[in-house]
C-alpha cells in the first residue's frame, strides 16, 4: 500500500506576498535579448541577421533538431545584435538583441481565430511545434515532444500540474484564477492529441479558491484533486505518486507507466498558440521576495532584463543579497540584473543579505535526515561523501546519483549545512566529463 | 614440564602440516606472472597519473609487456630515461619522448581579481564552474579554487596566497593530470626549454578583456608581425606561440618586448642574452 507523507519537505510558503494580485501586463520593454537556448535540447539557429526588422510574433530562430524549439521576436522593431549575451542559466550565451519600436506591430494573421476541432492531430502539434511551446513550470522541456509519444507507450492519463510547490511563486495560481478558460481549452486540445479519457489536476491543497474555479470550469472534463502542501509535490515522479499511486522507478519516464504531466500554464499556451495563432512570446512570473518594494504577477515579455522586471515592481528595498530566478529550492542566482527572462523563468526572487547568508560546510555526522526527506528513495549524505572523495562509478551504479531531480530537500534540513545538492551536480559533471572522454576514446 | 613438551610438539607438528599444505598449493595453484612486469612496474616512476592512458603504473606495465602494439615510450612523468629501459626490456623501439611541464596560462589571481558573485558552494573549480561559469569575472581564467593542486600526483602545484598556482618546475613530470582536472584548462603542457608563453586564455573580444583583466592578450597580431620566424599564430582571439620554432631559431624574443599588454611571458631569461 502507497504511503504518503514519508518523503519530502515544508517550507514557509511565503505566497502571500503575491498570491492575491492580480497579473498585470508589464509595459513594452525598450529591448528585449533573447537568447538562443532557453529550453532542454539543442539550442536553435538565428534565421535573422543584424539590422533586420521584425515583428511581433516573428519567428527569428529555429530548433531543428529533435528535441528543440523555436524562438519568436517578442517586442517588433531592428533586430541590433546577435552576440553573447548574460544568460540567467549558462552565465553567458549566444542571444538576439531587439531594439522595440515601441508600436508591438504584431505579424500578419496574429492573432486569428481558428477552429482546432477541424484540425487533425499532426496540424495541431505541427502548431504547437512551430509556436515554441516549452513546459513552462520551469525545465522548458519543448511541449511537442511530450504530446508525441512513440507508438508504442499506451498513454491512458493526463496529468496537469498544478502543485506549484516551490515557496514564493504564485504564476500557476493566478494563471488558474484569471485564465481558467484557456486553460480548459489547453486541456481540451491536449486531449484530443493524447486520446486520453482520464484527465487529472493536481492543485496543493494551499490554493483552495484555485480548486473552485477549476472545478467550475471544468465541469465533467476532468478532475481536480487537491494535494497535501509539502515540497516537491510538484515534481513530475511524485505528482504521479500521489495522484495515481503509480511509481515511474529508475530510468523510466512518465509515458513508460502511461502518464503525460503538463503544466497548467502550459495548457494554457497551447490554448493560445492552437485558437490564436499566437507562439510563446510572453509568460506570467512571480517578483518577489522581501527585498522587492512592490511584489507581482506580471505578464512579462520573454528576453526583458531583469532589471526592467524589478523596476516596474518598484525596485529594490535596499541592497538584495541574492537574486534568483525561479523558486529558493531549485532556482538559481544571478550574478547580475541585466540577463534576460526566459521561458522557463518562473519567477525572479531578491532576498535579503541575512537571508542569502552563507553556510559553512561541515562534516556529515550521518543523522540520516537527508534520507528520510528525499523523495527518491536515495542516500544524499552519502552521495555528498563520495562527492568529496571522486568515488564518481560507485555513486552512479550504487547510489543511483542519476534518479537525483535536485530538488534540494537534502540540503534544507541538513543540520551540518552541507552542500548536498552541489556536491550532486558536481558528481553528475564528473560522469559526463567522463562519459564524453571515454566516448572520444573509442572513436 | 612434560604439558609443555607436549606442546612444543603438536604446534610443532601443526605447523609442519600447514607448511606442507603451503608449499602443495603454491606450487599447484601458481598464478604464472611474467616477471618482466614487475621489474618494468619498478622501473616506471608510480604517480599513478594515468598520462599513459592506463588505470595506474602497474596496468601500464602489464599492457606494455603483453600487447606488442602497446608503446614502451607512453610513461610521461618518466622521460626519456624510463622509455629507453622499458624499450631495451621489452624489445620495442622508443620514439623520442618530449619532455613538458605545466604551465599556468593565466596571470590574474582569483583572489585579486574582479568576480562576478561571491562564490560560497564547495571548494573545487569544477564545481564553482557550474554555476554561472564561474565566479570569476573571466570565464577563461584561472578560478583558484586548487583542483590542480590537490590533483596533482607529485605535489609540484602549490597556491601562492592570492590563490594562482605556481608549479614546481624541478618537481613537474609533465604528466597533464592538472590539464585534465582544470575546468577552463589553464593548466597547458609546454615542452621543456620553451622560450616564450601566452599567459592568458580568454577567447573574449580585446575591448572586453581590458575591462577585467590588467594583463590580457588583446589578439592584437604586433607579435605575429614582429616575430621573424613565423612562430606565432593568432587564433580565436589569442596568441598561439609554436614553441619548438622558437627553440630551434630564436635568440632574439622581440614578441614579448613588442607585446603591449606583457601578456607574452619570457620563460628563459639565458635566451636573450644570447644576442
């Protein structure tokens, strides 16, 4: 019998802040930088060249390969730069600079008006493809590849994630209040792909109004399930765990146990890109934290500087300790204000000097909460040591350090402060460093 | 006294048996060994570095003894010297084995540099690297955090106290572990006797290198056109110096007095008082 409540964590939530205000539209920025890899896989190709105008809604680089996405201007106006820019993830990285005209002329037939029950299914994902829907809880994971499942994968559920379990951020919550009908539309589109008859959202039971609203909205379509609040209900595995008591075990994906998990958000710019015709050029983030004068849930241009998103939000309370984008568990900090929001950029966070205030690592006396806390079923505190100690084949044939999501439990209830979750990623570094050199050996 | 003769007796005797039994089984369940291998593992200089390509000193030996396609002059650390013994053991024909030394291409100290962000995770460069490529205001650079030093099979790497490391050139085998382990590969392996070396790594634009570092190469191509002998390429923003031209023609470094930004390092002060 499935068991709950054995993994994971509660953190303060800190959603008030932000959880009752409404999303406004972020006025046009000046510029936008877009960078060119801003989801999972391979990072597409410029087909504008410097000096170029473009419009809103223009497609300004593709993602041919198989697991890519393409990218959209988000503002029109001259096209001033393709070069390296700060980059909220990689630190730096190829991106294009637009200059906004400040009109938003938006391209030819955007946005229109389409019947998606006349269209077939490739149409629909065709679509979806060419309008660079990614998963926009956060990995950017491109949408297209995830409603395409190979043949043979039976899948007889959907999943809409809804958690939003990371403390601060309330996107998915407004997203839910206001734009309940793209959402219902998103899901209905989704199913039609999927062929699914068995639709579930999963909502933290912290935001009951949400669960009205979707129940209305929903009606008969699909049930809405409020989940208990804890840390990281949202990741894909455990969202599965709790709603349909189904375990996807090492090195399998969801589809392998039938399952395909879509952000609410998501549904709703599939909605938005299938009926309107309109590609991913905007997403709701989260400013907050309690150095941000006046925290929101702005509708934000994607490829806006950071710094343009706090501005509009007052500015800063002072001097922040660290700026994060997405949640404190798994976001990360930013060594300056001037990167770009993203695609997967869920919120943007300043927190305060004491609260950034640095740990110092200890040794690991071995209490074993890490591994009461983990959600995996793994032994942090000795993935940690052997980090330490480059015991790097022991930690993935053993330790299973591959099934490790990063979700950062570990490291939040450690009473030694240490560093598990960067000891992790340093592990996974090694095995691919290796990996890659023993791949270049035998070729 | 008779309880102790008796004693004397069955260790005596129990004794005998198991030394029977020994000296039956190490002669029947004898593991054949060539005893080359061992006189080869004694002769190789056990840094256990892996610059031959092999799991440690002991793998290199079984390898070079048993498989005739396996080079006698792979060992790195060992020079010139170990290949010929391991090529007159083994019967093999050694090539002429280089020796380098590690150099650090980077002039800048983590700790007298401009960063990006106050870095606080775990105290390695390669894990410092994954977020946000460093703290560093240079992603080129040297991150000082010591992967080199502690990497480094025959303690030749030290951190000076702003946290660069300086090698040991006397204790330096050339082995390349630290060229391995440096995430933004600072570390370079350079022949033994080159005269001159880039001391910067950054493939940044010049105007954007000016900017962080006080001693970068600019790409500005002054020393490509001064050097006579065709020594020095630039390539993706840097100086790239052949040093085995240098060695063979130069007597006269004028791309380091020429170099603007002292960026070329002159390693042998003996060279130029040649001319």
């Amino acid at each position: 019998m499935f068991s709950r409540g054995k993994w994971g964590i509660h953190p303060e939530t800190h959603k008030t802040a932000t959880a009752d205000r409404p999303i406004e539209s972020m006025k046009l920025p000046e510029k936008v930088i877009i960078p060119i890899r801003q989801h999972i896989g391979a990072p597409c190709e410029p087909v504008v060249k410097k000096g170029d105008l473009v419009k809103t809604g223009q497609l300004i680089a593709v993602g041919n390969a198989a697991v890519s996405s393409n990218t959209h201007a988000s503002v029109s106006g001259t096209v001033t730069e393709i070069a390296v820019k700060p980059h909220p993830i990689c630190g730096e990285d190829m991106a294009i600079v637009i200059e906004s005209d400040g009109a938003d002329q938006w391209e030819e037939n955007i946005p229109t008006n389409r019947d998606w029950q006349a269209m077939t299914n490739e149409e629909i994902l065709s679509i979806i493809k060419n309008a660079g829907i990614v998963g926009m809880g956060g990995a950017a994971f491109p949408t297209y590849v995830k409603l395409n499942p190979p043949k043979d994968k039976q899948i007889d559920t959907l999943i809409i994630n809804a958690a939003e379990c990371e403390p601060f951020l309330t996107a998915d919550h407004r997203v839910m209040l206001e734009y309940a009908q793209s959402v219902v539309s998103g899901i209905k589109i989704m199913k039609k792909i999927l062929g699914v008859q068995n639709i579930i959202v999963g909502v933290e039971d912290n935001k009951m109004d949400a669960v009205k609203v979707m129940r209305e909205a929903f009606g008969d379509l699909a049930q809405v399930i409020p989940m208990k609040t804890q840390y990281p209900q949202g990741a894909e595995k455990m969202i599965i765990k709790t709603l349909l008591q189904r375990s996807v075990s090492s090195g399998q994906l969801p589809m392998d146990v039938g399952v395909v998990v879509q952000n609410v958000g998501t549904a709703a710019a599939v909605a938005d890109a299938v009926i309107k015709g309109i590609p991913l050029v905007e997403r709701i983030v989260t400013v907050s934290g309690s150095m941000i004068k006046e925290p929101k849930n702005l509708k934000v241009r994607i490829g806006t500087s950071f710094a343009d998103v706090i501005a509009a939000c007052g500015g800063f309370e002072g001097t922040p300790g660290k700026v994060i984008m997405g949640g404190p568990m798994m976001g990360i900090a930013e060594y300056t204000v001037d990167v770009p929001v993203i695609k997967g950029t869920s919120g943007i966070l300043a927190i305060s000097v004491k609260e950034a205030k640095k740990m110092e690592e200890s040794p690991c006396i071995h209490c074993g909460k890490c591994v009461s806390v983990c959600p995996m079923g793994l032994n942090p505190s000795m993935l940690s040591i052997l980090a330490e100690k480059e015991i790097i084949d022991e930690a993935r044939d053993e330790y299973n350090i591959v099934d490790c999501m990063e979700c950062g439990c570990c490291s939040f209830v450690c009473p030694a402060k240490r560093h598990i979750v960067h000891h992790i990623k340093y592990t996974k570094k090694l095995l691919a460093d290796k990996a890659a050199r023993e791949k270049g050996a035998t070729k | 006294m008779e309880i102790f003769i008796k004693m004397v007796a069955l260790m005596g005797v129990i004794g005998l048996v198991f030394g029977v039994l020994l000296a039956f089984a190490n002669k029947k369940f004898a593991i054949e060994m060539n005893p080359l291998i061992h006189t080869i593992e004694e002769i190789l200089p056990k840094g256990q570095c892996g610059a031959c390509g092999f799991p440690g000193c002991q793998a290199y030996a079984e390898a070079v003894v048993l498989d005739k396609d396996v080079a006698p002059d792979l060992c790195i650390p060992g020079k010139a010297e170990v290949a010929r013994k391991v090529a007159e053991l083994t019967g093999k024909q050694a090539d002429v084995v280089e020796s380098r030394v590690a150099k650090v291409r980077c002039s800048q100290p983590a700790g007298k540099s401009k960063l990006k962000y106050d870095y606080s995770g775990i105290k390695d460069c390669l894990a410092a690297s994954l977020l946000q490529q460093g703290p560093k205001a240079c992603k080129y650079g040297c991150i000082g955090l010591g992967t080199c030093e502690r990497h480094c099979p025959f303690d030749a790497i030290k951190l000076n106290e702003d946290g660069l490391p300086i090698v040991d050139e006397k204790k330096c085998t050339g082995c390349g572990k630290c060229e391995e382990v440096c995430p933004n590969h600072v570390m370079a392996m350079i022949p033994i006797g080159a005269h001159v070396e880039n001391i910067c790594s950054s493939h940044d634009p010049g105007a954007v290198k000016r900017k962080y570092c006080a001693q970068p190469c600019i790409g500005c191509g002054i020393c490509k056109k001064a050097c006579p002998h065709g020594a020095i390429e630039i390539a993706n923003g840097l100086a790239v110096i052949d040093k085995h031209i240098c060695m063979e023609k130069c007597d006269d470094p004028v791309c380091v007095d020429k170099c603007p930004t002292k960026s070329l390092q002159l390693l042998r002060e003996e060279v130029r008082n040649k001319s």
